[in-house]
C-alpha cells in the first residue's frame, strides 16, 4: 500500500516577490564583497575544514 506524498509548498504572491527580492540582495553582497571580506570568509572555511579533520582523526573510521 502506498502512501501518500505531502506536496511541496511554494511561496506565492507577495512573499514569493519579496524572497525573491532578498536571495537577489544576498547573492549581489556576495558578489561584491571586499578583498578583506573574501579573506575572512576563506579563513573561516579554513577553520571549518580543519574541525571537520579534527572529528574525522578521532573518528577511527575503518578501525575494525
């Protein structure tokens, strides 16, 4: 027996205009952001990775 799949819901109208409007927003202060900027943000990244291998060393995946 199957069970029904919920549908997705969709921004309509206004709300659908004004999300829009913001990812648009977002995505032109992403583009023009400053040299200082992209280095704080390749920095932060950076950091990120360098958790995500911390985790993974401790991890002992394959120890078996």
């Amino acid at each position: 027996m199957a069970l029904p799949i919920a549908s997705i819901p969709v921004l309509t109208g206004e709300v659908a205009r004004r999300f829009e409007a913001e990812a648009q927003a977002n995505y032109q202060r992403y583009l023009n952001r400053t040299e200082e900027e992209k280095k704080a943000d390749a920095e932060a990244l950076e950091r990120g990775f360098a958790k995500l291998r911390r985790m993974l060393a401790k991890a002992h995946l394959g120890d078996k």
